[in-house]
C-alpha cells in the first residue's frame, strides 16, 4: 500500500524534463512532435526550455516553453518514445543553458540552419542572428520571428553541438 502511493505521489510529481532525462539514460529512441515536424532520434541535452536530440542528418534543438523561465507555459509539442532500448544510455549534463543561448551558439558559428515556427508550420533556412525579443534568418530575405514563437531550430553535424 505504502509502495504503491508513493509511486503515485512521484509520478504526479515528475515534470516533461524528468521523463525525457529518464529517456536519455536508458538511451530510448524518441520521436519530437513540433510545428507540424517529427524529429525521431536519442536525447543529447534537456534545459529549462529546451531538448536537444541528434537525428540521423542533424541536431535539433526544440523550444518547450514560450519563455526562457522555468514556470513558463509549455510549447504544443508531443514527446513519444519510439524505441526502448536494452542497453546504453547516458547520464545528461547536469545544467544547460537555454534555447536563446543555443540559437547564440549558432549565431556565433555563423552556420546555416533551419529553423520552424509554431503558428505556421512553415521551415526556413539561413543564418540567425539573434536580437532581445525577436530572431533574424538571414537568407535570400530576411524573416524575423518573434523568439517566443521559435519552434526548433536544425544544425548539421558539428554546428556548434
């Protein structure tokens, strides 16, 4: 009896983060629903208002919140673990930053990436260059979207990962 509710009182209790780090050290196969995209592969990183997983082409980093707070309301975004592993896993970094600072990153790096948007759906390609309320892709033109609406963004191999 005792076993079985505090099973319960720590399930209740369990956040997207805890479940997606728990993910991440069996080393299960997950599938990100977000902006009308699957992204299908193994958990990398988990932060305040970020997962990052490497698929077979690229790693993604993908906006969970609508702010850079931990309180903030979640992003509409669908987590489904697509294969249980039997074996590998790792433990995740203790702390990471957020997603702001990995469109940072990449800005930095000055590379090529895709970026989706919530509301639309659509995926544009370019450079980032990020501004206080608001990210600039640069490409044949300039899209500015406001950072509260960046679904994800989309690096290849060792763009800043």
């Amino acid at each position: 009896m005792w076993t079985a509710t505090a099973a319960q009182r720590w399930a209740h209790a369990r956040r997207i983060d805890d479940v997606v780090r728990e993910y991440a050290a069996r080393g299960d196969r997950v599938s990100i629903g977000v902006a009308e995209r699957t992204f299908e592969g193994t958990v990398v990183a988990v932060g305040d208002d970020r997962i990052d997983i490497v698929t077979a082409s690229s790693t993604v980093s993908v906006h969970t919140a609508f702010a850079d707070a931990r309180s903030a309301i979640r992003a509409p975004i669908t987590i489904r673990r697509s294969h249980r592993a039997r074996s590998g896993g790792w433990r995740l970094p203790p702390a990471l930053v957020t997603f702001r600072a990995r469109l940072r990153e990449l800005e930095d790096a000055s590379v090529t990436v895709r970026l989706g948007v919530f509301h639309t759906g659509v995926e544009y390609a370019g450079v980032v260059v990020v501004g206080d309320d608001h990210v600039v892709v640069s490409g044949d033109d300039d899209l500015i979207v406001p950072s509260a609406w960046v679904a994800y963004v989309a690096a290849g191999p060792g763009a800043g990962a």
